[in-house]
C-alpha cells in the first residue's frame, strides 16, 4: 500500500493506497493524529480506495496550535482539504472521529459526499457543553462573566465556542451515513444519536457495552467489521 506525507496549504497530510479515483477523508478527534487513517486504510484501500488523513490544530505535527483546535479555524481547513480531494478524485467519501465528525458536519454540510462513516460522533456540541457545564456545577451567567473556566476532568468551558455552537447547529446534512455507536459512550446521550439518525435518515450500529474510545481488541473488532461491512 503506497504512503505518501506532503501539505495541503500548510496542513500536514497523508496519502495511503493506490492510484484510484475514489478517495475517504479521515478526521480524527481529540488527541489523535493523521496516521490513525493507516489501520481504516488497510480495510478499504484493498477495495479500491484511497485515504486522505491530515493533523488537525494542536494534533501530530501541530501540537503547538492548540489554541486554533477551535471550529472557526478547523472548519475553513476541512473545506481546504475537500476542495483539495475534488479537485484530485471523482469520488468523496468521509470517515470521522468523535469531535472530527462535529467538525465535518460543520464543513460538508451543505456537500454531497458519496458516503460517511461516524464513528463515536459528536453530534450535538450545545448539548455536550451543557453538559459539561452541569457537570462542573457552572451556569451561563457564571462562564460569560469569566469567559473561560477550566474543568476537573480536563476540559475549558469557553463563552466563545459556547456561543459559536449555539450559532452553528447542524440544519442540513446531505450525505448518506453510517454512524457506529458505543452504549457506554459518555459524551454523546443515546437520545441524541436517534433524533440525529431519524432526521437525516442515517445507518445506526451499536456495540453494548463499548466505550467512546474504541481501543480495546473486542471494540477494535467490532470497529473493523463495521467498517468493512459499510465502507
């Protein structure tokens, strides 16, 4: 399987697979990096496919951009990558992460993509930080007034991205979808998964007893299958 590392407009990028013209964007989540497309690709590279993987701020070989690991500098990089892939395949599809998965809604939701696999997505962002906010006993009224607020589990409440996101909600998406969901996922609700697949239509698999982080060899497993068995 060919590997190539080059740049799109200064975003560290590889290239897995054979010439074809058919291409997945992979978009990893928080704390992943761009060579975590190799192992998707290893499953559809062998049917035809390529794999377009970057570094997203603050990731890989940006670890010191933490700062721009932000929607409203992340969403103009995706669309940069995807007019990149059309301008290079006939055919795009996406495979996303996570928060990676929020951000490409955010990117490619007015698009047409020929498919998208989501793999433990975050898809309702005002949720997740309303949660975060329960979480850590902080109202509205208290983060607007002091702006950024950390957390103890690791996580910066932030009146701006709190805004951004009340601003931005996901109103149009347009490609066909397949979402993997763990039931044990702590950051997206079950609830909020299945309005989101009976709005727009989607594919829904659960693993029982899986986790937000598919890493263990049974998650991997079913990971792999899924994967195989839609892509």
């Amino acid at each position: 399987m060919e590997e190539k590392f080059f740049y799109i407009d200064n975003i560290p990028a590889v290239q897995y697979g054979d010439p074809s013209g058919k291409v997945y964007i992979f978009v990893h989540g928080k704390m992943g990096h761009k060579e975590e497309a190799s192992d998707f690709a290893q499953i559809v590279c062998p049917k035809g496919w390529q794999v377009l993987s970057i570094d997203l701020p603050g990731h890989g070989e940006r670890k010191s951009e933490m700062t721009f690991f932000v929607p409203w500098k992340t969403v103009p990089e995706l669309r940069a990558v995807l007019k990149y892939a059309k301008s290079r395949w006939s055919t795009v599809a996406l495979r996303a992460n996570s928060i990676g998965a929020w951000f490409s809604l955010l990117a490619y939701g007015g698009e047409r993509l020929e498919r998208s696999l989501f793999v433990s997505p975050v898809l309702d962002m005002v949720r997740l930080i309303e949660n975060m906010m329960k979480w850590s006993s902080v109202t509205a009224e208290e983060l607007e007034k002091r702006k950024t607020i950390p957390t103890d589990f690791g996580e910066t409440l932030d009146w701006d991205y709190y805004q951004y996101v009340k601003s931005n909600g996901i109103s149009v998406w347009n490609s066909p979808t397949s979402i993997l969901y763990a039931d044990r996922d702590n950051l997206t609700e079950r609830h909020t998964v299945d309005e989101f697949v009976k709005h727009f239509g989607c594919d829904l698999a659960v693993m029982e007893n899986g986790e937000h982080w598919f890493h263990t060899p049974e998650q991997l497993k079913f990971l792999n299958k899924w994967i195989l068995e839609n892509c």
